[in-house]
C-alpha cells in the first residue's frame, strides 16, 4: 500500500510540478514503524508529528474531540 502511495504522490508531484514528497503521519501504534521502513528504503522522507498535538488540534479547529482518519489527516 505505501508503494502505491508514492507512485500516486509521483504522478501528482510531476502534474503540479513540485519538486519532492514528503511524507507525515501520527506516531501511533506500531503500524508507523512499517511505513517509516518503507519510505527509507524508498529514499523518501518523514515526519512524525505527536498524538497530543494532534488531538489538541482537532480540538481547537472543530472543538470537538470526535476522532477521525480524514479529520485527523487534514490537521497533520
């Protein structure tokens, strides 16, 4: 899935002329470790922003505290 991922972000990368990828995600569980060994073995790379500053910012921009992936991914 993370290859696919990159192949799509390409294709957008050369569409809109951009110069590289850069990809962040929630530290969460374990799963961001897999994806981190992907992207480094791809030679793309990553940021990892906190859960806490996630979720305080779901609360400031939707004061709410009801979680969700496309939220959460607008935020990060």
């Amino acid at each position: 899935g993370v290859l696919k991922l990159l192949e799509q972000a390409a294709r957008d990368r050369a569409k809109h002329g951009l110069d590289r990828t850069i990809v962040f995600m929630e530290a969460t569980s374990y799963y961001w470790q897999n994806v981190a060994n992907v992207l480094e073995s791809q030679g793309v790379p990553y940021r990892t922003v906190a859960p806490l500053a996630v979720d305080r910012q779901r609360e400031i921009e939707h004061l709410t505290y009801a979680k969700g992936d496309y939220r959460d991914a607008e935020l990060i």
